[in-house]
C-alpha cells in the first residue's frame, strides 16, 4: 500500500533554515507529481508546493516563493522541500502528498491529492 513519511521538521529560530524529506513506497514514484502542504491550527489545510512526475516543473506558493523549493529524487523515491528565511507564520504541521493519477500535472488544490503522510511539525520561533 502507499505509504509517505515525511521527517526532518523541528524547531528553528526566525531566518533559519530545515529541509523536510518525504520517504515514499507502494507505488511508481516517478508517474506522480508530489505536493507538500500545511496546516495550522485553527486553518485549514494549505498549498505549499508541488512537482510535476517528469520533473522540471514545480509551483510554490506565493506565500513561500523565493524562500521554499520543493525537488525530488526519483532514484531514493524521494521528495523534499527546502526551506529558508524561515519565518514564525511558517509554524504547521507539513504534509506530503501524491497526486491523484498517474501522468498528471501539478495541482494546488488538496482535493487533487489521493494520498497523505502523517505530516512533521515545524516551529518558527525565537
């Protein structure tokens, strides 16, 4: 069965830096475009970034472009989302997801994603 389990989430101080891992199996990683998201409390779940199945494609938020970059590694089956300039609005509870259906685009909408991990806290504070 699908399972995705992301790690590397913690505390880090205004203007750092984490980089969130997201191990996945039980599926043809390389058909499906993966997407991070994010919830606070209190909020509803939100797009944070997605990449394409074939590569070379990606969308980040407006909300975390130019600080947030989101790349995978078909080889480990991995995907990763890199985050700098960290700020304490970006404290969430960060999940990846796997697209619904192989072979198709990336998608901000989480309606669009069939698969979910458990999620890695991340807390920005000082």
């Amino acid at each position: 069965q699908v399972q995705l389990v992301e790690s590397g989430g913690g505390l880090a101080q205004p203007g750092g830096s984490l980089r969130l891992s997201c191990a996945a199996s039980g599926f043809t990683f390389y058909a499906y475009s993966m997407g991070w998201f994010r919830q606070a409390p209190g909020k509803e779940r939100e797009f944070v970034a997605a990449t394409r199945w074939s590569g070379g494609s990606t969308v980040v938020a407006d909300s975390a472009r130019g600080r947030f970059t989101i790349s995978r590694d078909n080889a480990k089956k991995t995907v990763y989302l890199q985050m700098n300039s960290l700020k304490p609005e970006d404290t969430a509870l960060y999940y990846c997801a796997k697209r619904r259906g192989a072979n198709t685009g990336v998608t901000m909408d989480p309606y669009d994603y069939n698969d979910w991990g458990q999620g890695t806290q991340v807390t920005v504070s000082s």
